[in-house]
C-alpha cells in the first residue's frame, strides 16, 4: 500500500502554516507535489473541514494538503477540486462575513474597533478581507479585480450662487450689492 511523501515528516507547516516560516511552507508544499498520494489527498481535504454557519461539508482549514495551503474558503476548493479533478460542490450562498485572516499576511482578524491595543496576535480588519496593515496590498488589489473605490470628492451639490461666478448681462458683468451696502 501507498503512504503519503508526509507520513513521517517533521516540519511543523503541515499543520501549522501560517505560524511557520516561508522556507518550512515551500518545503512542504514541494513534498506533497512529489506525493503520489496527492489527489487522493485533495479529495479528503476537500471535505475535511468544519463549518457551524454551513450545512455541509467544507474545505479543510489551517492546514496544507495536496500542496496547498488551506484556509477554508472558495479559493481553496477550486485549487483542491482541480488537483482531485472533481467539481466542485459550490455551497448554498450565505451572507459574506468577515474572514477569520488576512489575505495577504494571514495574521489572525478581528472585527474592527477604536480600541488602541488588540488581542495579542489579532490585527483589525479593513476591508474585504484584508487587515488594516495591507491597505496597499489592498489597493493594488481592488486595481488588478477592478473594483470601483467609492467617490471622494465634494459630496453637496455647489451653491451656485455663492461659489460662481457673477453673472453677464449683454457682455457686461453684474454684481449684485447686499443689503448693507444698499443705503
């Protein structure tokens, strides 16, 4: 029988990626792309794990498997249902809530507050599933998916009368005196 390349492994990013180093993760995941238990891996991933907000099954979470590390979400099931070559079971649509880590630097989220200390290891969330210190990420990010910002400028409608310029009458210009200098 076939045992999987990790079965007697060492390295701590298997089940632990985002508090591992880089070369620990890339390490792994060249292990498992080496495995030829790798898409019997991604079938079991697929539904390994657990999620009280969903009725079925879900990606497996914190992990890598079959080379990929997981978290959970959609991006996971279409990169282990491509590796499994299944298709995948796409969950009823629920409404979009706030990612337990970051995007970009997978640090742990909490809901944003105006507190100035957080729990230790927690970062706030920003936007879209990104934490207050990857706004940049963010940016560059809303650009690549084409993401419209919201309009920054002047948000009244311009009186007019006070913010123009005066009006012409046959090419010559009016000015309108006030009530104090009429006397």
């Amino acid at each position: 029988m076939t045992k999987a390349a990790c079965n007697k492994s060492t390295n701590r990013a298997f089940i632990a990626p985002f508090t591992s180093t880089p070369e620990d993760k890339h390490r792994a995941i060249a292990l498992c792309e080496s495995c030829p238990m790798r898409k019997a891996c991604a079938r079991d991933a697929l539904t390994a794990g657990t999620a009280l907000s969903q009725g079925g099954p879900t990606p497996a979470n914190d992990v890598i498997q079959a080379g990929v590390v997981c978290c959970g979400d959609d991006e996971t099931l279409w990169a282990l249902s491509r590796i499994a070559g299944v298709t995948p079971s796409i969950p009823e649509p629920t409404k979009a809530h706030r990612p337990d880590r970051c995007r970009h630097c997978h640090r742990e989220m909490v809901k944003w507050n105006r507190y100035t200390t957080q729990p230790a290891g927690t970062v706030k969330h920003y936007a879209r599933g990104f934490c207050e210190h990857c706004r940049k990420p963010y940016a560059e990010w809303k650009k690549s998916v084409g993401v419209a910002s919201a309009h920054r400028g002047l948000r009244k409608p311009v009186d007019r009368k006070r913010h123009s310029a005066p009006p012409k009458k046959r090419g010559v210009l009016t000015v309108q005196p006030t009530l104090f200098e009429i006397g």
